[in-house]
C-alpha cells in the first residue's frame, strides 16, 4: 500500500469525504472493469460499483491500517458479485484443486508487444462467453494485476482454486483463440 | 520458444493489454452524493425578536379588534337614541368575543412554539442516532 493510500485512507476513516473520493477515483474504473466483466452488464456492473463503494465507506471505520485495502476492496466487491450471480461461488467452490498445476507467480509481464486491435476485440469477446467464475478470475488477475494469494483471499477461496481457475479460463480462452492465434 | 509457450506468451500480452472500459460519468457523483452527510437543520431558538414581533403582532391584532368598541363608544357619546340599548349589547358582545380571540391567539403561539421546539429536539435526536 502506498503511503499517500494510507494517509487517504486515514483522513477518509475520521469522516473525510475528499480522501474518500480521492480514493475512488484511483480505484473506481478497475472495480468497474471488474463488475462489468464478471456481470456482463453495463448498467449492473454501474449499481454493483456504487454500491461497493458505498459500503467502503460505512465500514471503512472497521478497516484495520495493517491489511491490504486493495484485497479488502475486491473481498466487497466479489460478495457483491456472489449476491448478483447466485451460482458463482457455487461454481467456484466446484472447481477441483490440481494439485500438479505449478503456476509461477511472476506478475505482468513487463515487455509488451503490439497487438492489433482485431485480437483485442476476438479476446474481448471470448472472455464474454467465458463461465462467470473464470471471467472474474481472470479480470482480477490481468486486469487488476492482483496475484494468485490476492485473488484467493479476495473472493474467499483457496489458493489452489484460483490457480485451477485462472488455468482453465486461459485454457478456454487459448482454444477459443487458437484459429486466430495460429496465424500470427 | 514451443507452441504452447508462444501461444501463452501472445494470451498473456492479450490480456494485459485489454482496454478498460470508461467509468461512467456520473459513477463518482452519485456515490459522494450517497455519503454525503446529511444538511445539519439549525434547531429552533426562542430569541428576544421573536418575543418583540409576539408581542407587536398581539397588540396589532387587539388594536384591530378593538376598534369596532371604539366606533360603538363613539357612537354612543354622539347619544344617536336609536342605537340605545342595541350599543350596549354590541359592547358586551364584541368584548367577550375580543378577549377570546386575543386568548385564542396566545394558545396557538404557545403550541406553535411547542410543535416546533419539539420537531427540532426530535431532529437532534435523530441525528445524534
């Protein structure tokens, strides 16, 4: 956590609107990008933001200085997304742990290349047709850049979970691309 | 570099890469307007100026009820003989109806100042809540 983050959460823990807003509009559009992806629904994904941060707010008092604002952040947002897609966690919890899946935690990857803009939009659509659990999982680990142990704490599941989740999604999505992906 | 590796390699820049869509507008404002803490409402105090316009707007309202005894005297120091016992009767009557009106008026101020005194507490009460 940063410390200007800190020093936001603090003022907006005594009751200061400003630092709270400060602190939305860092992680509103990534929170927003979440919900939209996991619901697949402008408008939804909109009220689940809102309300998400809305209720920061009221148990920000309860917020412990020593945990990570970002996972606790994500935790809210994910029971919101559980109460909006009633068969996610039921999902989720479905998804057996490979215990022979070793995934390197290595983070984004720094280099980047250009990719045109047709496999975005092929991407974007296969993440689309992706089942609820893999497209939140997959949106925490790429769009957010949260790591493996921030996304299993984040929506309460066990680290092998997520690692078989997030392995499966890109498994779904590598087939579902492969045509494409074939003739670059 | 294999296949697998190549094909992982292209995904994951793919991912990363991926446009975030813009936030709404109007997201930002509708939270702060959410938690906005709500107009704090002055509770209602009885100050001297208030009793001054009372008091002033007791004795307007006595003047105007008054002065119909005031014409009816004059009338009757004019000794006009028909009016006669028929003065005597308006005084008695328009008196008793002045001073009832005049007491009426003091009761609705006293219950006006209590409803608001009241409404106020409650207020203070609720925020405090």
């Amino acid at each position: 956590m940063q410390i200007d983050e800190r020093l936001l959460i603090q003022r907006a823990q005594r009751g200061d609107t400003i630092a709270f807003e400060s602190l939305m509009q860092h992680h509103a559009q990534f929170v927003y990008n979440v919900a939209l992806r996991t619901l697949n629904n402008q408008r939804e994904a909109e009220d689940l933001t809102q309300e998400a941060f809305v209720r920061v707010w009221k148990a920000l008092p309860k917020f412990r200085a020593d945990a990570q604002f970002r996972t606790w952040l994500y935790r809210i947002v994910t029971n919101l997304c559980y109460s909006r897609l009633p068969r996610l966690k039921n999902d989720l919890n479905a998804l057996d742990t490979d215990d022979k899946l070793e995934l390197a935690d290595t983070g984004q990857r720094v280099e980047t290349r250009l990719l045109n803009s047709e496999l975005k939009d092929q991407l974007s659509d296969a993440i689309k047709q992706l089942p609820d659990g893999y497209r939140l999982l997959i949106t925490m680990r790429h769009v957010q850049g949260m790591s493996y142990a921030e996304i299993a704490k984040a929506i309460d599941m066990p680290l092998g979970t997520v690692k078989t989740g997030i392995f499966r999604a890109r498994r779904a999505l590598r087939t579902a691309l492969a045509a494409y992906l074939n003739e670059l | 570099m294999n296949e697998q590796d190549r094909f992982d390699a292209l995904l994951d820049d793919a991912l990363n890469e991926l446009p975030l869509a813009p936030l709404p507008p109007t997201l930002i404002s509708n939270v702060m307007a959410q938690i906005a803490p709500a107009p704090a409402i002055e509770p209602f105090r009885l100050r001297a100026s208030d009793i001054w316009l009372a008091l002033t707007a007791a004795f307007v309202v006595a003047c105007m009820l008054f002065s119909p005894l005031t014409f009816v005297n004059i009338l009757t120091e004019m000794s006009i003989p028909e009016l006669g016992t028929m003065t005597e009767n308006i005084r008695g009557d328009w008196l008793g109806f002045s001073i009832l009106l005049v007491l009426a008026e003091i009761v609705l101020g006293i219950v006006v100042y209590a409803g608001i005194s009241f409404s106020s507490l409650s207020w203070q009460g609720f925020e405090a809540r």
